[in-house]
C-alpha cells in the first residue's frame, strides 16, 4: 500500500516506468525476432514438405537469411507510384503492423520475473482490448486498397476487409464461451484457470481445449477464425499469388512491402499468442508445480520458456497447413464464416451458458 | 513468255487453213493461242505446246527451253501428254455423245517445247504418266549429279532444285559410284565451270553461238562423260559469257566474281538501270545490308532481252569505295550542315549577276536531277552543257555512248547534240573573267578543257560529286550526291526510252541525292515549293518538258516508256 | 456432357478426410526430405545436375577425326537461325589451295551467345553435320562482345566428331581411281 510519502510514490511511479519500458521493449524485441525467424522456419519448412531444401547458403542452416532480406529491403529503391494517393498509401503499412505490435501488451509471456508480472498491461478487460485493437487491422489494408488508386488493389483490399470484418465477428463470438466458462475476462486469470490437470483424464492438462466439449468446439472455430483473420491458407485468397494479380500489396516495394509482409507474420504472432493464452494454457505446465505462478527465476524463465514453445507449436501448426489444404473460393471463404461458424458460435455460447446455468443449480 | 501477238497471217499452201487463233485445252482449261508465234529471233513459227500452257497459266518444267533461244529439245523434262481431236471423213471434228468433241489420247507423250499445237488439242501436264516421267527425268538427272548444294552457288536458284522437290522421288536408289569430271574449271576469264554438275541442256552453246554469234562452246565426249569445254584454239571470252551464268539452270556455269561470295537467298534484289552506257540494260541490284554483291539482268524485250554485257555487269565495286564522298565542305574545307550550306549557297548563287554563271552537267545524272539543274540554270542565266563519252559499241547491246542519259541531258535543254561544244566558251569565259561562278554536277571537268589553274580564278566552284578527283579537291562548296543505286531517278537510253530505276543501298556518310538537295537549293532561290517527293517532280517534269508529255512516273512501270524525241 | 457431382459423405463433408488425408501428404514428404534426407534440390555448383542425351546447350563447330573443319560455308544456319545469330563470312572468290576438293570454307563464323535461343534448328539443317548443339549450358562472359563466340572459339570449344561416312574423301578417292581410266581411251 503507497503511504503518502510522495518520495516512495515517486520511486514506484519511476519504477513501474523503467520496468514497463523494458518491457515493452523486450517484447519487441522478441516479436520482431520472430517475426523475422518465423520467416526463415516457413521457408524451411515448407521447402521440406515440398521436396525441397530452403535458404540454406547465408549463414548455417541459411539463419543469416532474415538479415540479408532485412538489409535488402532497406537498400532497396522505395517506389512511391505516380497516381497513388500518397497520405493513405504511406500511412496503411503502418496501420496494417500497428494492431500486432500493441496487441502484445495484454499477453501475458509468462507468471512473473522476480517481482514484476511478465505482461505489459494485465487489463482486467484484456480480452476487449485485444479484439478492439484487431479491429484497427482492418483499416491499414483497406487504405492500402484505396490509396493504390488501382483497379485490382482497390478488389483485393475490399476483399481482403469483407473476409477480415466477417471473421472478426466469428472470433469474437467463438471466444465468449471460454470467458463464461471461466467467469472471467482477465487474461492472467483465464490462464491460472487452467492449471493442473483435466478432471476426466489426468494425463491430460487441464487446458480449456481439454476440459469441455463446448471449449473445444470454441478452440476449433476460433482456430479457424484466426487462419482466417491472419489472410493465411486456406483462406488466403486475398493476397493468392496464383488467383489474382496480387491484392492489396500490388502497388507496394521495398520497406512497405516488407512491413505488409512482416505485419502478416505479426499478427499470425499474436494470434498464436491468443490460441496458446486462451486455449492451451499460456505459461503453464501440469508438472513440477510449473501451473503456479513463479516465485523463483528458475521457475519464471522456465515459464517464458514454455510460453515460447507453445507459441511456436501453434505457428508450425499455422505454417504447416499452408502446404496441407487447397484455399477456399471466396463465396465458400463468406458462406463458411456466416451461414456456418456464426451460427456454430451463437449456438456454443448458448450452450455453454445452458450448461453453466444448469450446473450452478445443481 | 511470250504472249499471243496478232501476227498478220500468211496464208498457207496446205489446203485445210487453219485458223488465227484456234483453242487448246490446257488441263481442262480453255485458251485461245495464235497458230503462229515469234521465236528467239522474232520470226513467227508455229505456237509450240509450252508457250499455249504458259499462256494458260501452267507451268510446265523445263531445262533446256528458253524463249530467246533455239529449241533444243534435249533435257526431256517438259514431257506432257496430249490428245487431238478425231476428225471424221469430212475433215470435221467428232463428237461425244454429250456434245464434246471426240478425243484421242496419243500414245506417246511429247516434248512440249518443240510440239507445235494444233486447234482443239487437249494438253495434260499433270497426270500420273507426266508425274512419273518427270521424276523419270530428274533421277536420271540426280544419277551423276555431285551433292555440292552447300558449296554451290546456284543453290537458293537452282531450277535442279527446284523441279526436284516439286516433281522428283524423295529418296535416291542410286549405290554405284558416280561419274567424276573437272571441277572448278577457268572456262573463260569470268567463268568458273564445274564439270560434274553440268546436266548438258545446251543453253550456254546455244547462247554463245545464236544470239552472240561467237561460237566458242561445245560438247565433248560422249555418254555419261560428256562435257562442256571450249572448242580447241577458242578462248570464252566475248563481252557477253556472264550470261551463260544466268542461263545455267544448274551451278555449273557460275560467275568468278560472284563465287563465294554470298548466299542468293540473302540479297535483296532492286529493280535499276546499268550505267555503263547509253543502252540502259534493265539490272536487278542484289544487295545485303547496304553492300552490292551482283548485277542481274531483268527482262525487257523494249530494250536488253534478258541479257546484259560483262563490262556494265561487273561495273559496281565503285559503289562501295571507301574514298566516297560523304562530307559536305563549304569554303576553307571545314565539314558543314546542308541546311546551313544550301541556304548560304543558294544566297550567293542569287547575288551572282546573270552571265556570269556556267552549270556543267553530267549525261550520268537522272532526268531529274537534269531538270532541276535546268531550272537552276534559266534562273541563273548560266551557260550550260555536258561532258560527252564515247567508246566502242558492239552489234548485240552495248551502245557508243558510254553516258546513260545523254538524251535526257539533250531533251532537257542542258547541251546541243553535240555534247560538249560549249566547254570551250566556258573556259574562254573563266579565263577572260565573265564566268566567276561554275557548277559542277558529276564530272571532273580538269580533264577536258579546264585547267585547275582557271578553276583557281573563279569566285565561287560549287562541285556535287561521288568519288573525290581534282575538280573535287579545288571546290569551294563540296555537295556529296549518290550513286545510282543509292536514290531513285530515271534514264532516258540512246533510244529514247525513259527507264526509272529503285534505291538498292543506303548513301555513305551524308551524302544526298542530288534531286533532293537541288530541290531544296532551287526553292530556298526562288521561295516556291519543292516538288514533295521523286513522284511529283517526274510528273512535274513531265508536263514541263514537251519531250516527256504524257508520261507518269507509275506509267513507266518496270519496262519503261517512249519519249517524244 | 453433364458433370456428376456425387453426394459427399458426412466425413467428407465435415473435410476429416481432406483434413487427415492432407496431413498424411504433407507428413510423408517432410519426413522424405528432413529424415531421410532426400530432397530434389541439386546444389549447385557443387553437385551438378545430370544433362540428358540430346540437351541443346551451346552451339559449337566441329572438326573431323583429320582435323579438317567441316563447316563449307553454305549458311543455311545463318539462315535459318530465328534470332539471327549466326554471321558467317563467306571465302570469297580466290581459290584457296588448303581445302581439297571441299572448295569452300567460311572465312569468318560468329555466334551471338546473347542471341542464340538454343533452338537446335542450325544443328538440324546443317548439310555437312559441322555444327552441333553440345551440353554446355552455362556461358558466361564479362562484356557483350566477349560472348559473340568467333570461328577460333567455337572450333576449340568443338572438339572433334567423328565422322563415319566422310564424304568427301570418298569423292576425292572415286574421283582418283576414275582418272587412272580415262574416258578417252579406246
């Protein structure tokens, strides 16, 4: 409890400061590596699926790859067309990377760190903050659209926004049965809510994709939801190479493109942040009293570290299925998330209230 | 091929007369042909069976036909089957059932070349017996024939080729050893003969001793070792042995000059007139990439026939000499711009005061650049005329004249028929001071009468020529102009025959033809327009020259037109 | 003609097949290249792929096993070359003494490697099989005008062909033996 003494006031005041900003810019940090090194193992990954090795001359194992596309696309010659519009062509790369990044602040990485809680801004109503800032995404590829002054940008960004806007209504409602089920919207709560293990089968965590049906048919439809959302197979059509003369990032080059690209791998990022957070137990682990939060450093780096993993478990997931599945037709891509997952999530979260209903009375 | 004339007929002994003009079935197709028709020398001779098929539009092969020469009828290749209308005991036609006339087909087939026609004959050239002699032929054609098509000249027009992908086998049945003969055998100066490939159809013998009337070409031995070779103590050597090379169906005739030196199929072939002399020989230019390879001669039955002499056929290596004239120099020598040069000269010309001035034209200029420069020289009041060449002419086509245009120089009022009778009025003037001015178009004027000396005093020596000589080096105004395979014109031969002729390669340098730079000087003179192009300054001069009216420059065509001499 | 499209079972319809039958696919092939260390990519240049018989690379003149060049010069090949890259200079008309009975031999042959297309037709039309398409593929060069091979170049870069019907001897050897019997003898 602060006592008036403004001096110790002011020390924690300068304290939650300094260590906010190291956080903050430790999590950028490491976004900003993954997002580069998430590049590297799509190449990888998939060129062996496909029968192929992939960047494999710069640097060991081709890891040096990342830096010479990053150095690349800072000499490159920047091309600002002649009939774009320049404001809202220069501004939508920005708008499209801004959500991912200041997503990052309600996740929570791992318990705590000595005594600082490894997430940036535990909002007790982190959950609206996410999908409100996610919202924000919608903008920068419609800009991106409209400021190309072209005729295939102008389609492929409406697209693009007509497929992100419906699916953002799906993981909306796909994600509120985990929230009733939890009795929560705090995200550090939703995960202490999954410790242990799942009371119908030890072996199993008790993360929310194990404990219920009703939150493992939320897993499934926010799952797709967020393929969805991040532009990325099967529902790529938007930005298909093969289908259309590009999309949205036609009229782009060099360091704009680069941040398109890279904000696409961002928000599949943070996505995967959210899957493992809401679903898959964040920090947590059943064992070795790993589902409580951290009292010694030990236990919080190993904490991140677990984090991490299932992280980049849900990245692979979302890499490898690229390579798996033929991408929808965009009026199959529209007909799945209305007349189908919407309907599946409005029905779940009946359910789920039914049910929590149902066993409060008993 | 000749086509059918009205001959006036002479009546015939023979009491059934036949017709005029009767009709012959070429394979189904009807043609009405003379009974009589000029030969190689012009005299009418029964209508041969060819002359009806190519007057029907059929193309019969042939080797040793040609319609300038006699018939031989040697090669065999233009075998076709005929049949003749049965005529019954009263002398008349029979008839089918349905109306047509009754038809026999003759047993044999015949040369049509040497077969006359007769009325209601049916000619068939493409029936399997025909099919099956033809690739008779060329088999027995190919037996000794050497496989020299990637060295041979004549490939790309070689009618053994030709009629060989046409009418003969694909595959050969012939394992012996083929008979060997002399290869690149000196025939003559120009010549190169190969002995191998020779198919013996006499059109060379025939030429040489017909139609130039030095017989100097024979076979020798006999069977499938007969050669050609000259006979023993005669050199091939006349003024005409070239055209054997163009007569030649195969390459065993080719020209030395020309061997080797480049694929036919490559030249662009530019329709022009020789000029070597006043005959004007109908040429085709065969050029590649702005470089002349050879001269050919065309068709014009008006004026060369199909042939061309040896000396005007080799004369085109000038044309490509690194000395030409491709500067313009004004006065100092320093090189200068035609628009500025034109300009300044036309100025300097329009301040010389008449009588003063004195134009010599080329008879090797076109008509015109001829009128033009007489435009130039009534508004200038310059005393004009023309260098006259002579040299020897021969019975068959060259002429006395060695200038190509001297009529055109006559009729366009440049010279009095006698050329040249002004120049020593010309160098009086300049030596007395009344001349200061002279124009030079196209000869080196030091050689006959004026000295470079008398060149000295004068004001102003405005010279347009090709090559550099001493005329050239003594010009204050130094006008580069083409060639005559470098720009388009006309000739007017010793004939009178106006001939036009075609651009075959690009000028050198900057040089321009002379009708255009004379166009441009003579309007910036008199502030009138210049003719917009070569079309409207013939048609231009065709209604001012009495001598030219009526003439068009499309109307010339490619054999030429008369002029009213 | 009417496109049947057959009911789809439940399984099919909720995409389990697919789902499972693509990530069968997938599996198999990256255990293939990551496990067994199979995958297609030839590195190069260290591991060089393997050309095939027939592989039209660079256009090349040859000699034969007497080391006469068998080019005469016909320039059907400059001819027939689509891009023009092929310029040959014929001989001209002094008789040179050093080709036999062959006659004529090109005086200069160049090849525009930039403009060549590796079409093979020189090759094809070629009357005296002196020029052939061989397996280099890879030409590189520093300027544009080190790649237009000349005459001396492309001889060396050649080689030798063996040539087993050698026409032109056998000419020069029947054309021999017939001299021995004239034909003017009784």
């Amino acid at each position: 409890m602060p006592e008036s003494n403004p001096r110790h006031f002011d020390t924690m005041a300068s304290d939650f400061v300094i260590f906010t900003l190291a956080k903050v810019g430790a999590a950028f940090a490491v976004l900003m590596f993954f997002v580069a090194y998430v590049v590297w193992v799509e190449r990888r990954l998939s060129a062996a699926i496909q029968d192929r090795l992939g960047p494999n001359r710069v640097g060991p194992f081709g890891l040096g790859q990342p830096i010479a596309d990053a150095v690349k696309a800072f000499l490159k010659e920047d091309v600002v067309p002649a009939h774009v519009r320049k404001v809202w062509y220069c501004l939508a790369p920005a708008l499209v990377m801004l959500p991912a990044i200041l997503n990052l602040a309600i996740i929570p990485f791992g318990s705590k760190l000595g005594s600082q809680p490894m997430v940036i801004a535990d909002l007790n109503v982190g959950i609206l903050y996410a999908l409100g800032i996610g919202s924000l995404s919608v903008y920068g590829i419609a800009l991106a659209g409209y400021g190309s002054n072209s005729k295939y940008p102008l389609l492929g960004g409406l697209r693009s926004c007509a497929q992100l806007i419906s699916y953002e209504i799906t993981l909306a409602i796909s994600v509120v049965p985990v929230f009733l089920w939890a009795g929560d919207l705090n995200l550090s709560c939703i995960i202490q809510r999954q410790a242990g293990t799942a009371p119908w089968l030890p072996l199993l965590p008790n993360w929310f994709v194990f404990q219920s049906p009703l939150t493992a048919l939320a897993f499934v439809i926010f799952l797709v939801a967020a393929f969805a959302e991040t532009n990325r197979t099967p529902f790529d059509l938007p930005e298909a190479e093969q289908e259309l003369a590009g999309g949205y990032n036609v009229e782009y080059s060099s360091i704009k493109f680069a941040l398109f690209f890279m904000g696409e791998y961002a928000h599949m990022i943070l996505a995967s942040a959210m899957l493992t957070t809401l679903f898959l137990g964040g920090w947590t682990l059943p064992i070795a009293g790993l589902d409580r939060p951290a009292t010694t450093l030990a236990a919080g780096l190993a904490h991140i570290a677990i984090f991490l993993i299932k992280l980049v478990a849900c990245m692979l997931v979302f890499l490898w299925v690229r390579w798996m599945w033929p991408r929808f037709r965009y009026d199959q891509l529209m007909d799945l998330s209305w007349r189908r997952l919407l309907p599946l999530a409005l029905v779940n979260t009946l359910l789920t209230a039914t049910w929590l209903w149902f066993r409060s009375l008993v | 091929m000749s086509s059918p004339t009205t001959a006036p007929a002479k009546p015939t002994q023979s009491a059934p007369t036949t017709p005029e003009f009767f009709q012959v079935k070429v394979d189904g197709r009807v043609v009405v042909v003379p009974r009589l028709s000029p030969d190689w020398r012009g005299q009418l001779v029964p209508t041969t069976m060819i002359q009806a098929c190519f007057a029907a539009g059929v193309m019969v092969p042939h080797y040793c036909y040609h319609p300038k020469l006699p018939v031989a009828g040697n090669c065999r290749m233009c075998l076709v089957e005929f049949g003749t209308p049965v005529l019954g005991p009263d002398r008349k036609p029979l008839l089918n059932p349905d109306g047509t006339p009754k038809i026999t087909r003759a047993p044999r087939p015949a040369i049509a070349c040497a077969t006359p026609v007769m009325p209601g004959m049916e000619i068939y050239t493409n029936t399997p017996t025909v099919r099956a002699m033809r690739e008779g032929v060329l088999e027995f054609l190919l037996i000794n024939h050497p496989l020299d098509c990637p060295i041979c000249d004549q490939a790309g027009e070689c009618k053994l080729q030709e009629y060989a992908v046409d009418h003969g086998l694909a595959a050969s049945r012939f394992v012996e050893t083929k008979v060997h003969k002399p290869k690149q055998v000196e025939l003559g100066p120009r010549i190169m003969f190969d002995a191998e490939r020779c198919i013996l159809c006499s059109r060379c013998i025939r030429f040489t001793r017909d139609i130039v009337g030095d017989d100097a070409l024979g076979i020798l031995h006999r069977g499938s070792y007969s050669t050609i070779a000259t006979w023993p103590g005669r050199a091939f050597d006349n003024n005409y042995t070239l055209n054997t090379v163009d007569l030649c169906p195969v390459g065993a005739l080719t020209s030395k000059d020309f061997r080797f030196q480049m694929r036919v199929w490559f030249l662009k072939e530019t329709k022009s007139i020789c000029t070597s002399c006043g005959t004007g020989c109908n040429i085709l230019i065969g050029s590649r990439e702005n470089r002349i390879y050879r001269y050919t001669p065309r068709q014009n039955d008006a004026v060369n026939s199909c042939w061309m002499c040896d000396a005007g056929r080799l004369n085109y290596k000038w044309i490509g000499r690194p000395d030409r004239l491709k500067e313009v120099r004004g006065p100092g020598g320093q090189t200068r711009v035609w628009s500025a040069v034109l300009a300044e000269l036309a100025h300097r010309l329009g301040q010389a005061p008449r009588g003063s001035v004195a134009l010599i034209a080329s008879a090797r200029q076109t008509n015109e650049e001829l009128f033009l420069l007489k435009k130039l020289a009534t508004r200038l009041g310059a005393i004009t005329d023309s260098i006259p060449r002579e040299g020897q002419a021969d019975p068959l086509l060259v002429s006395a004249d060695k200038n190509p245009n001297s009529l055109g120089a006559r009729l366009l009022g440049l010279c009095y028929t006698e050329m040249g009778i002004n120049l020593p009025r010309i160098a009086h003037g300049i030596e007395q001071g009344a001349i200061r001015t002279l124009i030079v178009f196209g000869e080196d004027v030091t050689r006959h009468g004026l000295a470079p000396e008398l060149l000295a005093r004068l004001d102003t020596l405005v010279v347009s020529d090709i090559l550099p000589n001493a005329t050239t080096a003594l010009a204050h105004y130094l006008l580069p102009g083409c060639a005559h395979a470098e720009k388009r014109g006309s000739f007017t031969n010793v004939k009178g025959r106006v001939q036009r002729f075609f651009k075959a390669v690009e000028p050198p340098g900057n040089a321009r033809p002379e009708w255009e730079f004379l166009a441009e000087l003579l309007s910036h003179l008199t502030g009138q327009p210049a003719a917009p192009s070569l079309e409207a300054l013939f048609n231009q001069m065709a209604q001012e020259v009495p001598a030219f009216h009526g003439l068009t420059w499309t109307g010339l065509g490619d054999t030429g037109l008369e002029a009213k001499v | 003609m009417i496109v049947r499209r057959d009911r789809l079972t439940i399984w099919e319809r909720l995409y389990l097949t697919a789902i499972w039958g693509g990530l069968k696919v997938t599996f198999r092939h990256f255990w293939r290249t990551v496990v067994r260390r199979r995958p297609v990519t030839v590195q190069y240049p260290e591991e060089k792929p393997v050309v095939p018989p027939g592989y039209r690379g660079a256009p090349y003149l040859v000699r034969d096993q007497t080391g006469r060049i068998k080019c005469v010069s016909c320039q059907l090949c400059e001819f027939v070359c689509p891009p023009k890259a092929i310029r040959i200079t014929p001989p001209g008309p002094e008789i040179d003494p050093t080709t036999g009975n062959v006659e004529k031999r090109p005086r200069q042959f160049e090849i525009d490697m930039l403009r060549c297309i590796f079409c093979g037709f020189c090759q094809e039309v070629c009357p005296e099989e002196a020029i052939f398409l061989m397996q280099d593929y890879s030409l590189t060069g520093l300027s544009r005008s080190e790649m237009i091979y000349d005459m001396d170049k492309l001889l060396r870069l050649g080689g030798v062909h063996l040539d087993p019907i050698r026409k032109w001897e056998r000419k020069a050897r029947e054309a021999q033996a017939q001299e021995t019997v004239p034909p003017t003898l009784p």
